[in-house]
C-alpha cells in the first residue's frame, strides 16, 4: 500500500539545514496497525504528514497504492489523499460554527456527493460513534471525547482505506482517550490501515508494529523484515 524509498525531508533554517527526515525506507501492507513514536523532534509528525500526502519529500520516492506520487501535482495530491486517507489530529480541528453533522459532512460536501447520500452516511457514522443524539450540537457545547469522535467519524465519511491519527488521545482524559483509542481500533478490525503518532508508550505498544524514530531517522521497526543497520542502531 505504502512504499518509501530513500525519502528525505530537509529544511533550510538561516544558514543551517534541519534534516527532519533522513534516508527513510518503509513499507507499510494494507490493514497494519502502526505506532510511530520518538522522542520531541524526531520527525514522527513530518513521517505521518508525508504519508499523508500533507508535505512532499525533499528526495527520494513515494509509492502509494502502487502510484508513483512523487512528482504529482498538488490538484492530484489532494484527490488522492481526498479518496484514500483520513486524518484525526490532537486538537480536533472542527469548525465552530458548524454542527457536528455537517463537520463529518464537510469532505463530502466539498466532493460534490448528492445530499441524500451525504446525510444517510452522516447519520450512520454519528450512530456508530455514540454521538447521534448530538448531531446539532456545535463542537463548543462537545466535550472533548465527543469532539474527537465527531473528528473520526469526519474522518471516516469518505471511507478512506488508511487513517492517520496524530496524537489523537492528547487533549482527553483517561477514559475519553481509552474510548477514542478502543474506536480507532475497531475501524483497523474492519481493514482500515491505521498508524498513530503517540508519545505514550501504552498507546504505542498496542499497536501490531511500533516504529520508532530518532534525529529523522528509523532506529527500530517491530516489524522490519529484515535486522536494522548498525548506524541505525547506533544512531
């Protein structure tokens, strides 16, 4: 599904090149569930945006679903990522003026999708989540756990084959984290690839395979096909 081939992310800061991702070579198989961890800095947000077709690499070649994306342009970047991905960020990003319903509508109603179609899949997707009985509620009168869920479920509304959930639990307490993640996994249950940014270390461990980077670079992959370099090891 996903195949990073010698990517490098770098950033030019005054007179200093920041090198935010550095050689990076993976592959991801449909329906993982992948944890990316490392310390502050470590280039797990950079991975998950270039992954998600967010940010371009500075080198290197990006395989997704087969199709070269690496010189795409950005009209093409946004209907592949408009198709196949969804993203859940740690702090929601819903529109406050717009009730929970038409949050999780908005992707659907920027495709052009017919309104009948785009309110019985709202309606399912609200029912699913738990949070139907607050489908005309504004993300101000939400509490945390519910805005998260409405951010899934817009997620969700394209029927995406990956999600990339950056920090999802961390603006929520414990139980609201522990649900959201609970729900997270249920959709890779159904063959939804799945791969969350944490700096938890019990989130990150339930995953299938942990990732873990340092200074841009992969430093373990639980599920490496083959052992780690010795200057990744090193690193």
């Amino acid at each position: 599904m996903i195949e990073l081939t010698d990517i490098s992310r770098h950033f030019t800061m005054g007179d200093q090149t920041v090198r935010a991702l550095d050689q990076i070579n993976l592959t991801i198989n449909p329906g993982e569930y992948i944890s990316l961890m490392g310390p502050s800095g470590s280039g797990k947000s950079t991975l998950l945006n270039l992954i998600g077709l967010l940010d371009t690499a500075s080198s290197g070649r990006y395989l997704f679903d087969r199709q070269d994306t690496t010189d795409m342009t950005d009209h093409k970047l946004a209907e592949l990522r408009g198709r196949h991905i969804g993203f859940v960020f740690q702090s929601f990003h819903l529109i406050p003026r717009l009730s929970a319903a038409d949050n999780v509508m908005m992707p659907m109603t920027l495709a052009g999708i017919d309104i009948a179609q785009r309110r019985e899949r709202v309606t399912k997707l609200l029912q699913r989540f738990g949070i139907a009985d607050r489908a005309d509620h504004r993300p101000s009168e939400l509490s945390g756990g519910q805005r998260q869920r409405v951010a899934i479920a817009r997620a969700m509304v394209m029927q995406p084959s990956l999600i990339l959930a950056d920090e999802p639990t961390g603006n929520l307490d414990q139980r609201s984290g522990k649900e959201v993640v609970e729900q997270l996994e249920a959709l890779n249950r159904d063959g939804i690839t799945l791969i969350v940014v944490t700096h938890d270390d019990d989130l990150g461990q339930r995953a299938q395979r942990q990732i873990k980077l340092v200074d841009g670079q992969i430093v373990s992959d639980s599920g490496a096909s083959e052992p780690m370099g010795i200057d990744h090891l090193l690193a």
